[in-house]
C-alpha cells in the first residue's frame, strides 16, 4: 500500500535526512535540498501514469550530491491525492490538463518567502518521465522561467500517439481509448511550438519503447528542432539519447540494465545547464 511517510524514511540516510514533504496547497510535493540553507539550483520534476513522487530516490540522490535541489509533484489524481479513475488511460487528457495548470502554482510556491530563497528560481529547470515529461513539454510552449528541460520515454507529439492517420501503418498499437482530437491538440506541444522559447533539452529512450514509440518522439525531436532553427538558435541544444534495448518492463518503465548510465547523463546535464556545485 502507499504511504508517503514511510517511502521517505526509506531512502538513503544521505537523501532522507534533506528531504521532506510539502504541499502546494492541494499539490502534494516531495522537497529535497543540498543544505536547507543556501539557494540552490532546482528541478520541478513529474513521474509517470501510475506512479508517485517517491519512485526513485537515485535520481534524487544524485542531485543532491550535484548540488541541485528536489521539487517532486504528485501528479493529479496519484500518490498522496489518489483517484484511480485518473490512473486510467480514460482520463489521462484530464490529467494533463490539471497537471500543466498546476506547473505554475508550484513555482509560486517555491517562490514563497516563507523558503528563505534555498530554491533558486533563476536556476529552475522542469522536467518528467512519461506523462510527466508530456506535461513538461506542454509548458515549455508557453512563457516561463526555466533554464533547461530533461524528458525521459515521453512524446510532445500527443496526435501522433492517440489519434495516428488511419490507414496509415503506425508506430504503435491503437491507443486503447479514443481521445477527443481537440482536447489532444490543445495539449500537444507539437501543435504549440510558437511559444516554446529555444533552451537546453535531453530527452531520453529506448528504441523499443511499446507505450511511447521512439519514432513518434524522434518526429517531435527532429520537429523542434527546426523550431530552434527557426527561431535563430542551436538545434544542438536538443540532446536525444536513445538505447536498443534496456530490459525494463514494456522498455519503458525506468531504463533497466541502463538506468545508471540515464540517471548519471541527468544529473551531468542538469549540473552543466544550472550552475550547480559540481558543474
């Protein structure tokens, strides 16, 4: 069974004794900090359907030994705020939906006073797995303040994952609930690119995703980046980093067999992008 406290009196000593939980009014937030003294760099990072802000404390870890503070989010109806109906691939679009929304209220949060300035907003970067990283990537279409962005077995293009051309043979297996082609385009960052403002971006994938298929992702990466192009920036910005195979369950949970290696490329990304200790 769930239970927030006692997934974070699990972590390691190094992490649990800096970490600790929060809420951003109805927003529940795991919070992590080097030191709780100093600003630091922060990243606001979202998990995927059916997952919480507790699932993998090594990657927080390694922030924190970067230097780089922690904002986890419970997406809207999981973890701490738990509505199953919400877990379903029914109501993922209303996930989203909120999920982008709420972006904004956790960044006033962390702006609050109340902090002492440790959450340094002009070294803020977003980012997440799945329909976190969907929810990231919506965001970044419209103005903000972040400084970078890591993604991980995610898409911006939402239209090619549910609703594909039909007769067309597709990346994927149909979706298995129909989704409201408008409702899609609204969330779709590949149908919102005016306003994605060029910064740092890794996104991270195996070749053998089955929920997110590599080639609709590799058509949005190869999409924004002649966005950059256009908008008079490095399309280099853009890292796309892919394996074959990693042995994880569907290749898209986690990164099995290499999920040390994706985790170090986050951290070493993050820290080059926001200034931290290590960079």
């Amino acid at each position: 069974m769930y239970d927030a406290p006692a997934l974070v009196a699990a972590f390691p000593v190094a992490l649990r004794m800096r970490a600790k939980l929060a809420r951003a009014g109805e927003i529940p937030l795991l919070l992590a900090h080097p030191d709780w003294d100093s600003p630091a760099p922060t990243v606001l990072w979202m998990h995927g359907r059916t997952a919480y802000k507790e699932l993998d404390p090594g990657r927080y870890l390694r922030w924190i030994r970067a230097g780089i503070a922690v904002c986890a989010i419970d997406l809207p109806g999981h973890g701490e705020r738990l509505i199953p109906e919400y877990q379903t691939p029914a109501r993922t679009l209303d996930m989203l939906e909120q999920a982008v929304r709420e972006v904004d209220a956790v960044v006033e949060f962390l702006a609050d006073p109340a902090h002492d300035g440790v959450f340094d907003l002009e070294r803020l970067a977003i980012g997440g797995m799945s329909a976190g990283g969907m929810t990231a990537l919506r965001r970044l279409c419209d103005e903000h303040l972040f400084r970078c962005a890591a993604i991980e077995g995610t898409t911006g293009n939402l239209a090619g994952l549910y609703n594909p051309p039909p007769g067309k043979p597709g990346d994927a297996p149909p979706w298995p609930v129909r989704h409201d082609p408008t409702r899609v385009a609204a969330l779709d960052a590949m149908q919102n690119l005016g306003g994605f403002r060029p910064i740092p971006l890794l996104a991270l994938h195996s070749e053998a995703d089955r929920l997110v298929p590599v080639g609709i992702q590799r058509r949005f990466i190869e999409t924004l980046r002649g966005h950059y192009v256009t908008r008079g920036s490095d399309p280099a910005l853009i890292e796309f980093v892919t394996w074959p195979t990693t042995g994880a369950p569907d290749e898209h949970v986690g990164f099995g067999r290499v999920s040390n290696d994706a985790k170090n490329l986050q951290a070493e990304f993050f820290s080059q992008h926001l200034g931290s200790a290590t960079a």
